[in-house]
C-alpha cells in the first residue's frame, strides 16, 4: 500500500499516525517497514514480529532470514532509496532505553536493508502506552518510559487523514470472531430453488452469460448497496456454489466480463472440462444446495418467488450446445441498472460465439494479479460490497462469499485481513478448496501481483474505497 499525496509530515509523530490508516487498523506485536523514495513516503509494509529470543539455527528461522524476508518485500518499490521501522509492542517494556529486546532484530534489518539500497533512516518502538525513538539516548529527550502514544493518535497527519474520510478499524478477524446470526429461512430456501434449476446447465454458455449479465447488474449498483431481495439473494448464492461460475464473477470484477467469457471458453467450461479452483483443481462444476450438497438434476415446475417466468428463450442458441435448455428465469432485478445492448442481440442470457483464438488473460494470470495490467479496482470493492451482504446466511455459499472477500484484500495488499477470511471460509465449510490454496499462497509470502507495483497498487484513499 503507498502513502498519498501532498500530506506534509512534522514529526515522528505524524509517521507513526499515519502506519494505522495506511493499514486500517492499529498493529500490535508488529513490524511495520516504510519505504522513502527521497522525502516522501513509498509502500508500507506489515509483518508479525518473530520471537526476540529467536536465534539462527536449525528448526528456527532467525533475525537474519525475518530480516532477507522483509527486504524482499520492500524491493517491489524499485524506486526506494531509504526505509523506515516501526516496532508495534505490546509492552511498554519492549521500549526500554538501550532497545535491548529488538536491538539483535534492528541491526539486521539495518544490513540487509543497507545492502539492498534501502538504507535505515529512521526506527521507532511503540509500546501499549508509551513510545520512543530506537536511536536516541539521551535523556533530556528520551528520558524512559518514553512519549505518550496519545501524541501519535492526536497528531497533526492523524487530523488531517480523519478529515479525509479515514477510519482506523478492529484489527483483522475482529469483526469475523462472533458467530452470524440464525440464516433467514426464505434466503436458504431461495437459493435452494435456484440451485436446483441451475443443475442442468452448469455447462450451458447461454445460462452462463445471464449469471454474468446478473452479476454486472447488480455490481453495477451505486454505493450504497440496497438491501437485495430474497429471490436475488437466492439466485446469487446459488451461482457461487457454480464453482466456474464463481471463480468468472472475481474475474468479471477484475477484468471485465470479456475476460472472463473467453477465459471460460479457453478452459473448457463449455465442454465439460472445468475446475475446482478457476485454473488449480480439475473438477466438474455442480450446483449446490444450502446445505453444501449436489442438487439434484430435475427442475421445479416453478422459479422462485420473484422471478421472471418467461424466459424469453426457446431450444438451442447460436454458440450454445445443440438442444441446451433455456436460461433459467431472471431474477428480481427492479432498480439495478440495465446493461447496455450487445452487437448481436438483446436481453440477458445470450450465448457466447467461440472467439477467434488470440492471447487471452486465463483465469489463473488474474487470480494472482498478473493481468490485466491494471485491475477494476471500484468494481471488486463493488463486488466485496455483495459478497459481505449474501455471505451472512453461510453455508457453502457464505465460504465462497468469504474467500471471494480475502481474494480481493489480499489483492490489495492486506494479507492479514485476507488470512482472517480465508480462516472463517474454512469453518464455514471445513475443506473449502480455494480459501485453502489461497490461504497457502498469501501465507507463503507471495504478493499479489497488482499489490507489488506502485502504478497499479490499490490506493486506500480514493474515495471509491476510502
């Protein structure tokens, strides 16, 4: 994540007012590394603190390799000349007056960054009350316990970011801990009665063009987001549990529904060939009741309540397979904006003529964050807007809704909140394939591939995200 522009930096105290809003919450038992390129802030950068009696050796990762790992983060911001640190305790002891407890940790740091270019300006222990430079011995100034963390949270920049519209949240997991409520019983049965039309055409590229022409609507919403009807709650929950159609709406956000589309028609989607993952697992896609199930393959004589019953389709479409269903009846879509005419016909649910082969972004290259160049960044907060509202009622589809949700703040950048999302996905749905692959890679240390370079990074004070 990088700094904003024009904000005029006072003081050590400004610095460390600013690491909580740049990250969305206050750290505890962290170290935060900033980048310089010149006098102004680069990238920030989060890490969990490594025990400070660790020690290299055999079975234990130590200063020096905590230290090679940060600096390898850091090197995404190619244009950083220099590098702050902050030291984020959760004792005030931590901040005693020879910095004994990290002095082993910061003279590491300060060599691996040193010979990466990056050479140490600045560092900072902050305790639960009290906070210090790393540096400064004197005791005129530095007298122990040290400055009251108060004039970090009062200072000036901490205004100003407030004024902008810059909140400081529970750290990540804090919202997630407590339980959801008992699912509305009208939502699960709704997504039951989707789930069950969907059975017989999870291979469909007509049914497949209206889950998505559904979606855009629907992410095409102002913000606020509205309270969405039950049958629309039902059908979108229905389509997650689609494992291709899901992994072609987090596409859509990123990409466009062109990607998406012809990545689709590259993988195999159309012909029976489909994965677990998007590009990761091979398997079938199925629908899914509320319940985590198979649905099964018969159709009820009606669509859920609120949908559209004429479907405007009859027998097979161009670019569908012979003999294909019609699509599904739409869904309440009162209010949502319609989307503009295709070349080539009108109305949702239209088939999707093969392209002629050229280079096309796969589904894997934008789950890692490698194409397109530069992501959709106002619609995935869109889309994290719908995935946080039919998410409450849980089951499978709460899990997909969950990942879907760590996916897009990892790709910005926000690994520790992405981590609380993939955890609360797998105990959502024990086994949850993609939070746990997801979860693996964030874990591993693998930046996002957007997150990693300044020009296409997500900036959190735009106002669409701020």
């Amino acid at each position: 994540m990088t700094a904003p522009d024009h904000l005029s930096i006072t003081g050590p105290e400004d610095i460390l007012g600013f690491i909580p809003h740049s990250l969305g919450y206050w750290p505890a038992s962290s170290l935060v590394a900033m980048t310089m390129q010149g006098k102004r802030l680069g990238a920030t950068l989060r890490v969990d603190l490594p025990d400070p009696e660790s020690r290299e050796g055999p079975g234990s990762a130590g200063p020096a390799f905590f230290a090679r790992s940060v600096v390898s983060y850091l090197e995404a911001d190619d244009e950083a000349d220099g590098s702050l640190l902050a030291f984020f305790t959760d004792s005030d002891a931590d901040t005693d007056p020879h910095g004994t407890a990290w002095a082993g940790l910061l003279a590491e740091l300060e060599q691996a960054l040193s010979d990466a270019g990056m050479p140490v300006r600045d560092a900072w222990l902050v305790g639960a009350d009290y906070w210090r430079n790393a540096y400064c011995l004197d005791p005129c100034c530095c007298a122990p316990p040290g400055r009251p963390v108060d004039e970090i949270r009062n200072s000036r920049l901490n205004a100003e970011m407030v004024f902008r519209g810059s909140t400081v949240g529970a750290a990540p997991g804090a919202g997630l801990r407590t339980p959801p409520g008992a699912a509305d019983p009208a939502v699960l049965k709704s997504q039951r009665d989707w789930a069950e039309l969907f059975s017989a055409r999870t291979r469909d590229s007509v049914q497949f063009g209206q889950v998505l022409d559904v979606w855009s609507r629907v992410l095409d919403a102002a913000a606020p987001l509205p309270q969405l009807p039950t049958a629309l709650t039902g059908y979108l929950r229905a389509s997650l549990c689609v494992l291709p159609w899901r992994d072609a709406v987090l596409v859509m956000a990123a990409a466009g529904p062109e990607i998406a589309k012809r990545g689709a028609e590259e993988f195999g989607v159309f012909d029976g060939v489909a994965s677990d993952t998007g590009a990761l697992v091979a398997g079938a896609p199925k629908a899914c009741d509320p319940d985590g199930g198979a649905s099964g393959a018969g159709a009820p004589a009606r669509a859920p309540d609120g949908g559209a019953r004429d479907a405007g389709r009859r027998g097979s479409l161009r670019g569908s397979v012979a003999g294909a269903r019609s699509p599904v009846p739409l869904p309440p879509l009162e209010g949502f904006p319609a989307l503009p005419p295709r070349p080539g016909g009108a109305g949702s649910g239209r088939a999707f003529v093969k392209q002629q082969p050229q280079q096309v972004a796969g589904y894997g290259e934008v789950l890692l964050g490698l194409a397109p160049p530069v992501p959709d960044w106002a619609r995935m907060a869109s889309l994290e807007r719908v995935l946080e509202q039919i998410g409450t009622a849980g089951g499978e589809a709460g899990a997909a809704a969950l990942t879907g949700r760590g996916w897009i703040e990892w790709c910005r950048g926000k690994g520790s909140f992405a981590h609380a999302l993939f955890s609360r996905a797998g105990q959502e749905h024990p086994g949850y394939r993609l939070a746990e692959l997801l979860d693996e890679l964030a874990g591993r240390g693998t930046l996002c591939g957007w997150a990693g370079r300044r020009e296409t990074a997500w900036q959190r004070f735009k106002p669409d995200v701020a």
